[in-house]
C-alpha cells in the first residue's frame, strides 16, 4: 500500500538509476535509499522540522544526512535533469500563493483618529473627520 507521501513504483523505478550505490565506501551498510527519499518527500511535501519526520522514514538525522549529501554530489541535479526532459510540461514553471499581510497602516486605515490622505483627495483640502 503506498502511502500519500510515497513514491510508487513506476516512480521509484524512474528514479532509481540516478541514485548512487547503497554500498558506502566505508562504515556499514546504508539505510535503504527508498525509505530514506521517501522521508526527503514527505519532509518537503509537509514543511514539517527535521525532527518531526515519522518514524516509519528511520532516523531524521539520517535522512537529512543523505539529503545534504545528494544535493552536494549532484544526485538531486541528475533527477531533475532527468524527469524533466520525461515531461511534456515545462517543470521550471511554478506558481507562488505565498500572502504576506500588510500592517494595518499601510493598508490605509485610520490612524489616531485621522485618515491618511489619499492620492485621489486634493492637497490642502482636509481628511474625513479633520473639519
């Protein structure tokens, strides 16, 4: 059963040449590469902290080990190199939602009892409520 955050695996499959090899030069053996990328997804799919990451993904140091050395080796370039020449679409475009709220004053609204001219009121003449 693959879970919401998780590759399936026609996407594992596509991914998995560009991965280095699980055998590591020195130390013992590495924690699976799919469990671990699965743990990179679910991470910045959620937005959640490091330490957060559930446990089904292994250690959270782990994981982030391996996602700090994949993109210093190049492995996450080679990745992006590849699905995008895959795709039909231009995978460089993105949509940003981000909404930043303006202080209360740069909005316009009353201060102290007074309204802010506007560019529309003519100089000189005074704001509503300053007669």
């Amino acid at each position: 059963m693959s879970r919401r955050f998780e590759l399936t695996d026609a996407e594992w499959e596509q991914i998995k040449p560009f991965l280095p090899a699980t055998e590591p030069r020195r130390g013992g053996r590495w924690r699976d590469h799919r469990q671990v990328l699965n743990g990179i997804l679910f991470r910045t799919r959620t937005g959640v902290p490091w330490r957060d990451l559930p446990e089904r993904y292994g250690p959270w140091r782990t994981v982030y080990k391996r996602f700090r050395r994949w993109e210093a080796d190049g492995t996450w370039h080679r990745i992006e190199a590849h699905l995008i020449g895959t795709q039909d679409t231009d995978l460089h475009t993105q949509i940003d939602s981000t909404a930043i709220r303006a202080h209360q004053h740069a909005a316009g609204a009353w201060k102290r009892g007074h309204r802010n001219r506007t560019h529309d009121a003519p100089r000189g003449s005074a704001a509503p409520g300053e007669a």
